[in-house]
C-alpha cells in the first residue's frame, strides 16, 4: 500500500547574509493512513521549514530547491496550480501552529476564523457551518461552545486557544494533521491535556499525524514512528519502542542521555559536547562527526547515506556498517 | 550598510560640505548687488549658474550661503528639541504614575495645535526676530513628537530583563539610565532627530517665505523662494532655485532618516 | 536546619489591576504568605506553573520587587531594612540568571563590558585586573576569552545563558537565583547548562533557589522542594520523597504530566481540567479545589482553606486529605 503522504528529496534553502543557509537537505520520509510520526530534533534541524514545506507556507527568501517531491494521495503538491493547492490546505492537510497567541488573527472571534475555514472549502449555508464550529468547539474540550463563538483570542487562556487551533484545523476532516511543536508554549498540566486531546481526535477521525517535537517524551506517548533530524537531515528512523530501546545513531543516543527523567533512579544527565553548527555551513561529510564520540576517518570524508539497520530501521552512520566500532 | 543608507549618507555628507565651505565655494558675495542697471532677474548663464534675482544678486552664491543658514538653523533646533523630548520622554517613561501623566498631557496640548501656527502665534508676537530667537522657538515648540516615541520605548526597555539583571548587580539609578536605558532607546531618537531636520528645513523656509524667518538681506531659501514669488512666470528660476535646495535637503534627510531606522532596528536583539 | 543562609517568611506581594475606570481595581495576589528557607550549599527548588507566583517570588526575595509584607533575611541581614545604598551594596551576595537568553543581556553592550560592570560597581577591580577577571570568568562558564569582545546577537541561546552566569558570578555572591535557567534552551544545551550550575556549585559553594516548571529538570539540580500552586505553598520536601510519594494533589497531576521518554514506561496521566485560574479571583476554600482530581474531595475543601502542615518526616503539604494522596501518583 503506497503512503498517503510521499516526500522525497525535499530540500529548502534561503538565502541570508551569510550565504546560503540549506535548512532542509535533501529529506524522505512517508507518512501513511492513520500513522502518527515524529519529526524529532532541536532548534537548527530543519523539522518546522519540513513542516511549512509541506504545504508550500515558505516566504522568500526561503525556496523549495528544484528536484523536490511531496506526492499527497498520488498528487505532486510542489507543482500543484495556485487554486487546487488550496483545497488540499486544510481539507487534505492540515497544521497546528506552536504559537496559539500569534497563530489565531486578533481581530476575528473564534467563531469566525472556524467558520471561515470551513466556508472556503465546502459551500454550506452559513448556519449549518455555524452548527458545525459549534460542534468542533465541545469537541475540543471547550465549555459553553456557543457563547466561546463569540469569544476573542485575548479573552482565551493559551490551552483555549490551542484547542481552538486544533478545532481549525479539524474542521474540514483533513487525511493528515501536522502539528508543529503543539504544546511548547503552553503549561506542563494543560500540556498534558492537549496531548490527550490530540491522540483522541486523531484516533476519532482517523488521522494520519506528524508531529514535530524537541521532547522526545512526548514522541514517546504519541508516536509510531521516529524519525530523528539534525543539521538539516533525517539521522535515524525507527519504530519508536525500538528507538528509545536501542539508538543507532549516536546523536540519537546522545539525546536520549541529555534528557532528565522523573522515571528510575536519579541519574545526571550526560551533556553531549558542542553545539548544532549554522545551516550555512554544515560540515563535510558527516555532519555529526564533530561532536561524535565515535568518529573515525571515514566519517571525516564520506558522508553516509541512510544504511539499512534492521526491520523499518535506519541511521545515517557508518556505525550500522562497521558495529563493532560500537565500543561498550 | 545598505544602499539607502550610503545614499543618505553621501548626499547629507555632501550638504554639510557645501554649508561649511560656502564662502569658499560661492562664486560671489551673496548680499552683493553686482549690477542693478543690466544684472536683474538674469537667466542661468555660466557667469550666474542659477541666474539672478532682482537685486541682482547671484543666486547659486545665495542658494549656497542658504545651506548654512538653514542647515545650522535646523540642527540647532533639532538639538535641541531632541534633548527636551529625551528628558521628557525618559522622566515620563521611568517614572510613571502622575509625573508621567502629567507630562503626557503637556504634550498632547503640544501635539493639538500645528506646529506652524503655533510658530506664527510666537513670532507674530516678535517684530523683527533674530536668528537666534528663531531658532530657540523652533526648537522649543519641536520636542512633542520625540518625548513620546522616546518614552514608549523606554517602557518598552524598562521590562526587559537585562534592566533587572543590572539592578540585581548593584547599578545604582544613573548609571542605569545613561548606559542601559538610554542606549537602548537611541534608534527612535536618531531617527527622529534625522527627519526632524528634514522638517525643520521646510518649516524655516515657510517661515521665511512668510517674511516671519531669517531677516533679509540674509539669504535663506525661503526668502529666496520669497524673493522670486512676483516673478514666477518671468523669472522663475529664482524661486525654482530656492525651492529646489529645499527639496533636495529634505529628500537628502528623509532617505538618511531611512536608512538609519533599517540599519538600527534588525541589529537589536 | 540549623542556620539556613535564606529564610523567607511569610512574603506577601500583591498586584492591583485595573479593571476599568468605574470599577475598582482588582487585587491579584501574586505571593499570598510564602515561608521557606535555604541551607548554605544547598539547592532549593521552586516549581510550578504560570500564575503561581514563583517568579515573583524569586525577584522578591532579591528585593528586585518590593514585597508587601514579610521578612527576607540573607546571611544574618534583613534585606527588607536596607536602604538604598546599603541594598546595592549588598547586593553583590546575591545574584540572578535570568530564563530569556535574548532578554536578559543588553544588545548594546559587549559581553565583556556587561560581566565586568559588577566588578567596576562593586570596586572589585578595574583595568586589566578586570579583564583579566572577566577571562577567567568566561572560561569558568565554558567560553573562550575571546568571547568578551562579542556583542549579544552574535552568540547562540546556550552561550548568551553561559555569559548571564559568568556576570552573575562577577561580585562572588553567595546565593543565586536562577529564573528558570534552562527552559529556554534545547535539550543537548540544556543538559551542558546544568552540568555547569552543578560544577559551580560544587566549585564555589553556592547556594541555589531553582526555579522551574519542568520537574525532570528539576530532579537535576536539587535535593528538596517547594511546590507552588496561585501564590501559595502546596507541597515541600526532599525531592525525591515526594517523587515517590506526593502529598498533595496538585503535584501528584504535575508529576504526571511530565513526559517520559520512554514508549514502554508510559502511564496514564492525571489531566486536570480546565486551565490554571487567574490569581485575580481566588475560589473559596482550598485554592486547588475546583480541578482537584482527588477522591476525597468533599464540601469540606470548598469552605476551609488548608493549613500547611507537617504530614511526615521533614514534609508539609496544604491539603485535607494529605495522608491519603500517595495511591493517585501514577
């Protein structure tokens, strides 16, 4: 069964003053029926210029590099007319934005911006696509769904106003939902909420998901797949039980031991040297091999392409090829 | 540096040249009256690049003497505007409560009346005004604009946290305001102190155009534009002499004005 | 403890919001009778959400904000019965990082002016002394000297963090707070960052008042544990006696919301409803009550507001039903 969502080679660039910053490089991946995947990595990666990718949502100077793909339902997005690209924005694919506070227009009520979404994909009588926010509102959690029709984004909490965002986004029961980092600006306890509320509607509707996080708890909770970015690239994909259980790549692992847990006995977390270098100028070769624990020569002069390690499991390392470099 | 940027520069750059080294550069004395039988109302010619008017004077030496007059006019004035409305805007921005309130009502009654009429309703009050006094009351009558921009972005400043980190480290009050405040709030005041001599420039020329400026024989370019007003269709290039000067300078300003807000804003974190 | 370096008691601070002009203003009470205090050496952290109060109560503690009532005493001083000058000098002994990397340096200044303006403040030293200062305090923090000459913009979230600690321990203070220091930062950085506060403290024998919302962050760096709910203390103790254990609801749900990075070790979470209230409209009774999720909440937390006590060894907790909140934790 071919995926549902299809990207190969997908590369951004933009062009600032310190040359060109390429902040997607050359990145596949598929994302298939009701699969959620995590687009896990820090700041600099390139997971959130993935995400505006997909729906064509990068402004000059950024640009989607010739010899990219995203297939949709068979359908080439990158080379879609102005009108059908539209139609797949928000009923075929749609994305929560991080910032709920800047993501929602100021000036129109929630009920508006809801009803707005669904009018410019279906023609439905005003009532009935009134009826409809309505209805999405309680879905999300929201109480006193009618008189919050009327409400402003100001008079909402942040949690609200992600809810509200999720309730955009569902309102045209799109095939696919990007969330990009969902919950970062809000409270560890409504973050919790949110979450829920996520796998619930994702399941409800039948959703595929992609998720964009730094936090690899909540790819954890919430994810299938993982597939691990970094200095531009896709490192490491796995099923994630398998990810967690035993990382491949050593950034990978890296971050895993970077990140402070409430679970087991108390342990410091182990910092990893360095810092993720600029998009204009990633390394040679392997882009990881500066901060490596690992690298030997050959990662200072080829770069590996993602090596097969296992059922559904890769890794940009040329440890997969050469494991008995894995010391203990 | 941008290209507006290098452009605002070398034209300002270039005009301050001119206003210093005027005597220098002007082919004839600007108060002479060189020929009063045949030298009146002369076209452009090469012995008079912009004509004469009609006293006989040349215009290019008084159209270049203007420069400084103007230009030493309107700096002065923006300076001091620019000090008031830095005082004010700083006091109002970090003192708050009622001196802020207080302050802020000020400036709206400023604010309310044009400031060219404002400026009439002074001078009319002045026969015959010096330059000096000219140049006190468009400075003084100039800082409205200023104290608020200047006292947004003061509030603005106040609640970072580096404000808070200098306080945790000990920086008593005045060392807070000249090192930490204030040079976090220059970018709207250069920027405005940029423009406003652009705008000092026009309002100067109004008013000397109106006979309520620069005293005459002195050559200023609304006087100059003034002086050609009777012969506009015979002549005009008297007042097209004046008038261009005038448009040149402002545009000069406006675009350094430009380039600076771009060059200033981008860089702060 | 025997003489602790920080006590705090009973801290109050209040906002007033205004609330139009025919109403009166509201009263938002940030830090609403707050106690703690702080060993020499040791790390104390201050956890909760937006609303509870602990950034205001971090900045009062440094007198960075007036508190309304209350005593702060740091080593032997009543900081609240300074003046002025007395204040700013004393403040040398104690210090802040601050959580905002971008906003927390002056963009205008060079990163080795801003770290050596408490040396020249404080007539620590000057001229080359200074410099030569300021170089050994950026390598203390992990930089390379050359990074005095940097302004701000030009330094990542990690370094501009590195250069707020290395000018927080310019005047060699005794106590830091630091203002959730790491939320900002991604995980790798995050874990350098901590790394070094741990070696600093170590080195130098500081003293810490954490504050965080992020209890795995937290288990990090301190061995006890206020827990802050709408200006309040809901829960203290040793850190890792109340991750086992929590004593009060509210940290029983926060303990749970936190995720895990672990697909196996996944639980079912505490959610709690609706969103943390404003501090401008306190509930009646026991502040926490209207998203209590716990079993035994009765009519009786909605009248009494719950006394910090002593529910166990060296442990307190603001809740009716104290004793039996340990079978909520997941």
């Amino acid at each position: 069964m071919s995926a549902l969502l299809q990207v190969r080679h997908l590369t951004t660039t933009f062009d600032t003053a310190a040359g060109v910053a390429r902040a997607v490089d050359d990145v596949s991946f598929d994302l298939h029926e009701r699969e959620t995947l995590a687009l896990v990595g820090e700041s600099g990666c390139g997971k959130s210029v993935t995400a505006l990718s997909l729906l064509r949502l990068v402004e000059p100077p950024g640009q989607i590099v010739h010899g990219s793909s995203i297939r949709f339902g068979g359908r080439e997005l990158l080379t879609l007319p102005p009108e059908d690209l539209r139609q797949v924005r928000g009923a075929g694919i749609a994305i929560v934005f991080q910032e709920p506070g800047t993501s929602l227009n100021p000036v129109l009520t929630v009920g508006l911006q809801i009803t707005e979404t669904i009018h410019a994909h279906e023609r439905v009588p005003k009532r009935e696509a009134r009826e409809r926010a309505v209805e999405l509102l309680r879905l999300v959690g929201i109480a006193d769904a009618p008189q919050r029709m009327r409400s402003y984004p100001h008079e909402l909490s942040g949690g609200m106003r992600q809810r509200v965002m999720i309730a955009i986004a569902l309102s045209c029961r799109p095939k696919v939902l990007i969330a990009d980092e969902p919950t970062t600006a809000l409270d560890v306890t409504v973050q919790a909420q949110i979450l829920e509320l996520l796998a619930e509607l994702r399941d409800r509707f039948a959703m595929a998901m992609l998720l964009i996080t730094h936090n690899l708890g909540i790819a954890a909770g919430i994810a299938d797949r993982i597939a691990v970015m970094y200095a531009g690239r896709i490192v490491e994909t796995a099923p994630t039980g398998a990810l967690f259980r035993e990382p491949l790549h050593p950034y990978t692992a890296g971050l895993l031991r970077a990140a402070p847990r409430l679970d087991g006995p108390a342990r410091p977390v182990a910092a990893s040297p360095g810092s993720v270098p600029p998009a204009t100028a990633w390394p040679p070769a392997c882009r990881f091999h500066p901060r490596c624990p690992y690298a030997w020569d050959r990662c200072r002069t080829d770069e590996p392409s993602l090596l097969d390690g296992g059922p559904a499991r890769e890794a940009r390392c040329w440890l997969v090829a050469e494991p008995l470099r894995r010391k203990a | 540096m941008s290209r507006r940027l290098r452009l605002g520069t070398a034209l300002v750059g270039a005009l301050v040249v001119v206003a210093i080294f005027a005597p220098a550069l002007a082919p004839y004395d600007p108060i002479a009256q060189l020929d009063l039988m045949d030298g009146r109302n002369l076209p452009p010619s090469g012995a008079h690049p912009l004509g004469t008017d009609l006293y006989s004077r040349d215009l290019l030496s008084r159209v270049l003497h203007g420069a400084r007059v103007s230009l030493t006019i309107a700096t002065i004035a923006v300076v001091l505007s620019i000090t008031l409305g830095t005082v004010v805007g700083l006091t109002a921005g970090l003192t708050g409560g009622w001196v802020d309130a207080a302050l802020m009502r000020a400036v709206d009654a400023g604010l309310a009346i044009p400031r060219i009429f404002l400026l009439l309703a002074v001078l009319a009050l002045w026969e015959g005004i010096s330059v000096l006094a000219l140049v006190l009351v468009l400075g003084l009558t100039g800082w409205f604009g200023t104290s608020r921009l200047v006292r947004a972005e003061v509030q603005s400043v106040r609640g970072r946290d580096f404000i808070a980190a200098a306080c945790a480290a000990g920086v008593g009050p005045l060392r807070l305001v000249l090192r930490h405040v204030l040079p976090n709030t220059a970018a709207p005041i250069i920027v405005s102190a940029t423009l406003g001599v652009g705008y000092v420039i026009l309002v100067e020329a109004g008013l000397s155009y109106l006979g309520m400026g620069v005293p005459p024989p002195l050559p200023s370019w609304g006087n100059i534009i003034r002086d050609g007003h009777p012969f506009l269709v015979l002549a005009p290039w008297i007042s097209a002499a004046g008038g261009g000067a005038v448009v040149l300078t402002v545009m000069a300003f406006t675009v350094l004005g430009d380039g600076l807000q771009e060059w200033l804003d981008p860089r702060r974190a | 403890m025997s003489d602790p370096l920080v006590v705090v008691r009973d801290l109050v601070r209040h906002f007033d919001v205004p609330q139009g002009p025919f109403r009166a203003p509201a009263r938002l009470r940030a830090v609403d009778g707050v106690s703690l205090a702080i060993a020499e050496g040791e790390t104390l952290a201050l956890v909760g959400e937006s609303g509870s109060g602990k950034t205001t109560l971090g900045r009062c503690v440094l007198r960075l904000i007036e508190p309304d009532a209350g005593t702060v005493t740091i080593d032997g001083v009543d900081v609240r019965a300074l003046d002025r000058r007395a204040l700013r000098a004393f403040r040398r002994r104690m210090q802040v990082v601050f959580q905002d990397p971008y906003g927390s340096l002056n963009p205008r200044m060079r990163v080795g002016t801003a770290i050596r303006e408490p040396l020249e403040i404080h007539g620590l030293a000057r001229g080359r002394e200074a410099d030569a200062r300021v170089a050994r305090l950026l390598e203390e923090v992990g930089l390379d000297a050359s990074f005095a000459a940097r302004r701000p913009h030009e330094l990542s979230g990690g370094q501009r963090q590195r250069v707020g600690i290395a000018r927080a321990l310019a005047p060699e203070p005794r106590f830091l707070v630091l203002d959730e220091p790491v939320s900002a930062l991604d995980v790798s950085v995050q874990a350098q960052v901590l790394t070094l506060l741990r070696e600093l403290q170590d080195r130098r024998g500081l003293t810490y008042l954490f504050i965080a919302h992020d209890l795995a962050v937290v288990r990090q760096m301190a061995a006890r544990l206020t827990v802050m709910y709408l200006g309040r203390i809901v829960e203290e103790g040793p850190a890792e006696a109340i991750y086992r254990a929590p004593k009060h609801p509210y940290t029983a749900a926060l303990l749970s919301a936190v995720p895990v990075p672990d697909p196996d070790g996944q639980r079912a979470r505490i959610v709690l409803p609706g969103d943390p209230p404003s501090p401008v409209t306190l509930p009646p009774g026991c502040v926490f009550h209207p998203r209590c999720p716990h079993p035994l909440k009765d009519d009786r937390c909605r009248t009494d507001i719950p006394a910090l006590r002593e529910v166990d060894e060296g442990r307190r907790s603001a809740c009716h039903y104290a004793e039996q909140t340990t079978p909520l934790a997941p």
